[in-house]
C-alpha cells in the first residue's frame, strides 16, 4: 500500500475579515485568506527576496463561529489542516478550480484577540466533523 499524506501547516496574516456563512442544515463555516511570507536570497544576484503566497483557508462548526468572532483582518494564525481542491463552473460555463486549505486546527497568535479578553482556545475538529462538499453554501 503505497503511502499518503495531505497535511498543511501555515502560519501567516488574514488579508481581510473572516466570512461566516451556515450551510441550510445548519452547519457554521468559516473563509479568510492567508498571507504566508518566505524569505529567501536570489542565488544569482546575492539579493534578498521575499515572496508571499495567499491562500484560502475553510474552518468549520464551532471552530468557524469562534474565528469569525476573535480573527480580523491582520489577526496573526496558525492553520493546521489539508490541501482541497474546489471545483466549479463560472457564470460562463467553464470548469474553474482553486486549491484550498481545509482548517483542522486554528491557533491564535496574537498576544489578545479581543481588548481585554485572552485568545480563546480552539478546538481540534474530529475528522469525521468535516464537512462534505453538499455542506457547502456557495
């Protein structure tokens, strides 16, 4: 049996405010966007680079309803989870994808979320918790 692994740790900065939505039976879920920053010298001019990768990262249930309610644009994270790949059509017909994360476990690095209140504790989502493609309201 051949081996496989789809995990994804990310620690970055959320580009704008996080985006919560309820599926129609119910279920919370949670999109922000990650900016992920590497640094690094260009080989052939001795330069320092710096290169960043913005990437779309879900969390749902419980999860979801507390990142919406401490995270906010700049809010500092780490994102524990795996890669997803979301396929669609667009309004003019043609197969579109994207590759996302799917948040298994989101930890909050800045000192406070909220004024005054320490930085909740979040969870870790079973498995089995995770959402399937019908839960998903867009």
């Amino acid at each position: 049996m051949p081996a496989e692994l789809n995990k994804v740790f990310l620690i970055g900065n959320l580009t704008r405010d996080p985006e919560l939505r309820y599926t129609g039976s119910g279920k919370a879920v949670c999109n922000f966007d990650l900016a992920v920053n590497q640094s690094y010298k260009d080989a052939s001019t001795n330069e320092a680079k710096k290169e960043t990768l913005f990437i779309r990262i879900s969390v749902w249930n419980k999860m979801a309803e507390l990142c919406a309610e401490y995270l906010k644009k700049g809010s500092k994270v780490l994102v524990e989870g795996r890669l997803r790949m979301d396929r669609w059509e667009s309004t003019d017909g043609k197969p579109r994808t994207r590759i996302d994360v799917q948040a298994q476990r989101v930890q909050f690095l800045d000192p406070k979320a909220a004024p005054g209140e320490p930085a909740p504790e979040v969870p870790e989502e079973p498995e089995e918790s995770q959402a399937v493609d019908d839960d998903i309201p867009f």
